[in-house]
C-alpha cells in the first residue's frame, strides 16, 4: 500500500524528492551524512499550541507539561519552555537538561518509579514545583530528605486506577499489574494519602494517574476521570483533603500508518474536560488545577530519521531485503515492543515501477529489524530512505551496541537546517573508559 506522505506533518514532495519542514531531505542527507535525524521546530510548536488552545478552551486551569523522556534534547525542552509548558522530567539526567534549557523550576514535575535520595536532594534544590511519589518508600524518602534540607516537599501521588488501555502490553501503566503506582483497589492509595498527610516536611497537592501511551479511544480517559474523581471524593470524606492539581498524565497519540484515522487534541479535550466537570460538580469538588504530559503526541511528528540503503537482497520465494546504515542503535523500539513505521525512498518517493514488498533492516550483528514489510520504490545502494514519525523516543532511547555512534540531530527552522546534536565519533564511545595500569603495561611488555 502506498505511504501517503501527505498526511505526515512537515512532509511533502516536490520536484520528486521528499522534502521535511521546508527541506530536501535528499540534500540534508548529502550534507549531514546518514544515519540522521530531523526535528521540525514549526510541527513541534504546532503540536504544544494546539493542546494548549484544545484544553484551555473547555476548563479554567489547565497546564500542560512535555514529558521529556519522549525527546530530552535540549533544543526540544527549550522550544516546550518557549511556548509555555512545564517540563516532565524522570531522572535527574532530564532535570539537568530541563534546566540548562531554562525550564522554569516552579512548572517542573520529577517523576520515576525509584529516585535516588540524591536525585530528590537536586530536585528539592531546583525548586522543583512537584515531586511525583511513586511508593511509600518514596514517600518516607523524600520526607527524610527535605527534612534534612530545610524545606517542605510539594508532592502528587501517582496512583493505579486499574485501566486496560488496550494498548501493548509493554505500554500499559495504568492497569493493576505495574510496577508504577500505588493501586487504588483496596485502599492502598487512600492509607498512603493518610500517612503523607501527617509527614511536617511534605505538602500534599494532589494525584497523579498515567494509563498508557498510543491510546486512540478517549474512552479509557473518561474511565480514568471517573475513578480519580470518586477518589478524590473519599481523599475528602475520610481526611478532609481538597487536593490542589489533578495530573491524568499522557499517552495521546500520533501517526505512525498514514491510512489510520487519528484522533485530534480537541477530541480528547472535548471527552475530558466535560466528564472531568460533570464528575467534579456531581460530587460537589472544587475544580482543582488539569495537569496534562503529552510526550510522544507533541515531539514524534516533529521528527523523521535518514539513512542510506546499502546491500539489497533477493530471496526467491521467501522475502526481499534493504539494509540500511542504522538500525538498532538508533532505533530501538521495533525491538523492544514491535513497533512499526513507514518509510519512502527519498529521492523518488512517488515512483511506482518497481513497487514490491522488502524487509528493512539495520546493520547491527543481530536480526536487527527496523520495518518488517513495507512496500518501497525498488531501493537500490545509496538511495536516502526516510522514515516518518521518529522525533519520540528514538534520540532519546538511542544507544551504542556494537559501539555505533549515537546520529547528528538537525533542527530545521523554516527550511533552515542547524545541527543541535553533533553526530558522535569513535573516540567519543571510549570517552568514559579507563584501562587499568595493569593492562598497559601488560601489553607493553608482551612487546
């Protein structure tokens, strides 16, 4: 089936070429080298705006965070911070990056399942504006530590509301079985509100859920809004708790097969916000301020990635094969949970002679499967293959097996390329290496 290139933001072809944000990506690939990755800063606004105008359009107080871990490169952080988002950070790798990126410390949330006293030390320093307790382990954690520091700790917890998002199963953090969260089923959620209530060093602002991530259906969020709110009802009823921030997390959707229908954020906006107020009024609750962390929906379809075709290989009765120079390295997901994309030849992206079916696959020393099939235009070596929708989790899942440097980023601005991250050299990949004396000199003596 053809990729209808049309339906990509920042993407379209002309004179016979695939052009990306005001670019040819043909020449990009030419001048930058392959593997590459392009972030479009115009799609990427587009996306924080339009969420913005969406959920503020339906309910008072509303603020929208980037969950960095979809793209934690300064650029992308900087361009969420300029448009007016918070910053979602899950380590204090992404702390440091969302501010150097001069995040604003107050519109930050730390998340993660486990944080390290000396990851909630800097984040209590920076003045985070909240600390997402994962456990009552992090609960006591995080207590101890502001203790020692002086300050009060203002803190979500992260709940399981005990949703099926129906997405993979990899994906799926909503559920009862996960490790994030603390269950809402049994209680669990509403004993632990009861002991951080009472902790002098912490100040309780509110909950925090995430279902899952490429939900299509605003369905699960409308469940999701349910359960939070009665919770919310019991978190009153039983301790006389108003809770200041209500955080349904993310998990919006993009594109990633150009023939599926995708759900735009004024849909969810529509489903949420409404059901959100219904339930909220039904219930006689102050509305307390709609935290959102889109990640994937605001950064993936900024990105596309490069590489150059090499061997192309037939096998009668069995299968085609396109290897390209990337694959696992820069690409993880395909592996990880099954991933699909879809790709054209670049630099003749409309052709139909010799439309067949391939396998593309990357050059590390393993199955390494990037797009398992996918009909191309008769890709031959040295053909540019551009693939769509990686401007989320990619660069940031991006890693070194079999000691392959990390691509360049290029950020384009209106057709104009800069590059934000410089491609990765071979010295760069023993940078944080030692040898041992020992070794050395072993070696000069077999001399």
């Amino acid at each position: 089936m053809k990729v209808k290139v049309e339906k990509y933001p920042a993407a379209a072809v002309k004179n016979g070429r695939l052009y990306f944000g005001g670019a040819d990506t043909v020449a990009l690939a030419k001048r930058f080298g392959t593997p590459l990755y392009l972030f479009d800063d115009a799609t990427f606004r587009g996306a924080c705006r339009a969420f913005r105008k969406a959920f503020e359009s339906k309910y008072e107080d509303v603020m929208i965070v980037f969950a960095c871990k979809a793209n934690a490169m300064l650029s992308a952080m900087r361009l969420a911070a300029e448009e007016g988002l918070g910053l979602d950070v899950a380590s204090a790798g992404e702390l440091t990056g969302a501010i150097l990126a001069g995040g604003d410390p107050e519109k930050i949330i730390f998340h993660g399942s486990y944080k390290k006293e000396e990851e909630i030390e800097m984040a209590l320093l920076a003045g985070v504006g909240r600390i997402v307790l994962d456990s009552d382990f992090e609960a006591d954690t995080v207590d101890r530590v502001a203790k020692r520091l002086g300050v009060k700790a203002r803190v979500l917890l992260r709940v399981t509301p005990g949703i099926d998002a129906h997405v993979h199963e990899m994906v799926q953090v909503g559920k009862l079985d996960t490790k994030f969260g603390v269950p809402l089923k049994g209680g669990e959620a509403l004993r632990l509100v009861g002991r951080i209530i009472k902790k002098k060093n912490i100040e309780f602002m509110g909950i925090h859920c995430h279902i899952g991530s490429q939900i299509l259906d605003a369905d699960p969020y409308r469940l999701a809004i349910q359960r939070m709110v009665s919770f919310i009802a019991e978190l009153r009823d039983e301790y006389g708790v108003l809770i200041i921030d209500l955080d349904i997390g993310g998990g919006f959707p993009v594109r990633y097969d150009s023939k599926q229908a995708l759900p735009t954020p004024e849909k969810f906006a529509a489903a949420v916000c409404p059901a959100l107020l219904a339930e909220l009024r039904a219930k006689g609750i102050p509305e307390p301020r709609l935290i959102l962390e889109p990640g994937r929906s605001l950064a993936g379809p900024a990105g596309m990635t490069l590489y150059t075709v090499g061997p192309v290989k037939a096998i009668p009765g069995v299968r085609n094969y396109a290897s390209v120079d990337g694959g696992l390295s820069d690409n993880p997901r395909p592996g990880l949970y099954g991933a699909l994309y879809e790709a054209v030849i670049a630099n003749r992206p409309e052709e139909k002679k010799g439309l067949k079916k391939f396998r593309v696959s990357g050059r590390h020393c393993e199955t390494d499967t990037l797009i398992p099939d996918i009909e191309l235009q008769d890709p031959r070596p040295g053909d540019v293959l551009a693939v769509f929708t990686t401007g989320a989790y990619n660069y940031s899942m991006s890693g070194n097996y079999n000691k392959f440097p990390r691509p360049a980023t290029v950020l384009l601005s209106g057709g104009k390329p800069e590059i934000v991250v410089r491609r990765e050299t071979h010295d760069d990949l023993y940078n944080c290496e030692i040898m041992p004396a020992r070794l050395k000199n072993a070696k000069k003596k077999k001399k």
